[in-house]
C-alpha cells in the first residue's frame, strides 16, 4: 500500500476512534446532566416538601390559643369565636383550637353549639381532659348530671389528680341528692388540692341541705382563715337557717 494512502487510512482511523470517542463521551455526559436534572428536580420537591412541612409547624408553633384564651379572660367571647373561627379554616381538626372555640361559645351560653366542639376535640384527642370537664359543666348547666359526671369521670381517667373534676363531680352529686356520696368527692378534692375555692363552696352547700349547719359554719370559719372565698349566696342562705355562731 502506498506511504501516502497509509497516512490517510491511519488519519481516517483514528478520526473514527476519535469521533467515536467524543460521541461515547457526549452521550456519557448528556446522561450524566439528565440524570443531574432529575436529581435536582428529586431534590427540589424534597425541599419544597421541607419547607411545606416547616411552614406547618411555624404555624402550629404559632397557634393563637393562647390570643383565644387571653380573649376569654378579657371577656371578649365573640371575638374569641371569631379567631377559632378563621383558624379552623386551616387547621379544622385541632382538638385544642376546638376545646377553647367550644368554651368560648359556653360563655355566651351556646352549649349546644360549644358540646359539638368539645365531641371534636375529644374524638381527636382523647387526652385532652378541658374538652371533657367542660362538656362536663356544659351538660350540668342543663341539669344532665348523669351525664355530666360520666366526664368528670374520664378526666380523672386522665389525670387522676384533678382536683376539679373531683369538685365538679361532687356539685352534680349535690344536685342530684346523693349528699354522703358528694362529700367524699369533695374530700377527694380538698385532699389534692387544699385550698380549692369550688370545693369549699360546695361542701358548704352539701352541709347546709343535710341541715348540718354548725359544721357547715366550722367550713366557712376555715376557708376565712386560709383566705378561701365562699359565694356570698351559700352564706346568706346558711345564716338564714341558722345564724353563724
């Protein structure tokens, strides 16, 4: 073979190689920039869904209970409503934004309207015990006592050092005259929670219908010692039938 035409097939092969080569490589590297663009695009969602779920919880973090419990204490129940209102729009099965929207309906003596709430809150999470000591008190404002001590019940199912509950339990027992059994819930109370204002009251109540007015008088004597307020009411009820020593 000619020197000539040897240097050309040579040229030609190693242009061949070269090509080959270079496409080889350009294949490699368009498959390597969409592989990188999936990635991306894989890493972008994932931030994107980071940043969804941080956000979630930015607003969880800044849940305005604690504006709709400070509304609640200035009285300002409509207001109250209206917040709970707007933030269930987002947030429509939080069970303590429901817990303090039926509280507040309470206020303004809307308790058909606050129990559907409290049935909310309840259901999605059971361990919420305000949900069920309010709906507790909101079936006693209706004089379902029955009812409401089954609640009182589960709240010391939940925390079995409530001492409200405990006093609450023992209103309902008051109302419904089973006294014997409403002064051992009181007990039970007082025995947590030493200076609890609702259970001295009550027990007051309880010793005034059981016309045991002289030890009746010996509670109110220790609540005044220790600063307790009794409702003016039990007293003047409790004087009339029997004037204080």
């Amino acid at each position: 073979m000619p020197t000539k035409i040897k240097i050309i097939w040579y040229l030609c092969i190693v242009i061949t190689i070269f090509g080959f080569l270079y496409l080889s490589a350009k294949d490699q590297m368009e498959e390597a920039i969409r592989a990188e663009e999936k990635a991306d695009k894989r890493s972008q969602a994932r931030l994107k869904q980071l940043q969804n779920s941080a956000d979630q919880k930015q607003k969880i973090k800044i849940d305005p209970i604690k504006k709709i419990r400070e509304l609640n204490a200035l009285g300002k129940y409509q207001e109250a409503i209206d917040m709970a209102q707007k933030v269930s729009e987002e947030f429509p099965d939080h069970a303590k934004l429901n817990t303090w929207w039926g509280i507040s309906l309470v206020k303004l003596k809307k308790k058909e309207e606050a129990i559907n709430h409290f049935i909310i809150a309840a259901k999605k999470d059971p361990t919420d015990e305000k949900a069920h000591l309010y709906w507790g008190l909101t079936l006693a404002m209706d004089k379902k006592f029955e009812e409401a001590i089954q609640h009182y019940r589960t709240v010391l199912e939940i925390n079995p050092e409530h001492s409200n509950a405990y006093a609450y339990w023992g209103a309902s027992l008051n109302a419904l005259g089973k006294y014997e059994e409403s002064l051992t819930k009181l007990d039970e109370s007082i025995a947590l929670h030493p200076l609890n204002n609702t259970a001295y009251g009550i027990r007051v109540d309880v010793l005034y219908n059981l016309k045991r007015y002289e030890k009746a008088w010996q509670i109110v004597k220790k609540a005044r010692a220790e600063n307790i307020s009794i409702p003016q009411g039990s007293i003047d009820r409790l004087a009339q039938a029997f004037p204080e020593p």
